[in-house]
C-alpha cells in the first residue's frame, strides 16, 4: 500500500522529473524540429535564433507552427549572397522579415501577414534572411543598417 516512504520518495522523483525537463529545454542546443540554437544580436536586442542551412528545413521555415516566443527568431544562413525569395506557405502567424549582408540589415518587411500569397524578394543581395514576430521590428526600433552579430 502506500505509506508514507512511499509518497516522499514518489514527491522526489516528481520534482527531479520536473526539474530535469526545465533545465533541458532552458540550456537545449537545438530546437524540437533539428535546428541549432544561438543568439544572435540586432541592434541592441538579443534573439535565440534557431539557424537554418539545409535547402529542405529552408523551404518549410516556420510554415505549419502556430506561434514564435518573443525573444526567438529563425535565421536562413546562405552560403552565398543573392535575391533570396519567401513565401509565407502554410503559415499560421505574420512575421516581420530581415535581409542581412555582411552583417547589416540591408532590407525590411514588416507585418506580413500569414495570408500573404506572393513572393517577397531583396532588391539587393542578402546572405541571411531572419524571421520575427510581425511588429517586433517597430517595438524595438529595428531598422534598415543595424548590425546583426
């Protein structure tokens, strides 16, 4: 039956359960779908980023997820620079889109909505391409020229 050892070390196990699964995902180097995490920096503000550089994870982006938490982003690392497109295919959520080159936004399209059906290009080359919650990118003041380490 169930005495009181019993329900103490129950109690423990729970709570080391429950405290293991905090600090995995707290401290994960990857995200739920593969991608290493990093910070990345715009500006002043400081994004966990899951990065992308595999062509299929690119194609797919957020498309499907239902939400992005504030402070995340999701970086599109080319291995060269040039007109990258996106789509906002199977979307559930607007977003705020960020071209970078060398290290500098160098285009910016804000609160594209998730039922957005065309193909927004760079006029200019970009190596990177960084998706945000729609309207971060005015809250924080994030603008075209900022760096991005």
């Amino acid at each position: 039956m169930f005495n009181k050892k019993n329900i103490i070390f129950g109690t423990i196990v729970i709570v080391g359960i429950i405290f293991t699964t905090l600090w995995y995902v707290s401290t994960r180097v990857y995200s739920f779908n593969g991608n290493k995490i990093e910070k990345i920096s715009i500006g002043n503000n400081i994004f966990y980023s899951e990065i992308v550089r595999d062509a299929d994870k690119m194609q797919g982006g957020l498309g499907g997820r239902s939400s992005l938490c504030q402070s995340c982003a999701i970086l599109f690392q080319f291995s060269t620079a040039g007109k990258y497109t996106f789509w906002m295919k199977d979307m559930r959520f607007p977003l705020d889109i960020i071209w970078v080159s060398n290290g500098r936004i160098v285009y910016l399209e804000k609160n594209v909505s998730e039922k957005f059906s065309g193909i927004m290009v760079t006029p200019v080359d970009a190596d990177w391409v960084i998706e945000i919650n729609s309207g971060v990118s005015d809250k924080l003041g994030i603008k075209i020229g900022d760096s991005v380490r």
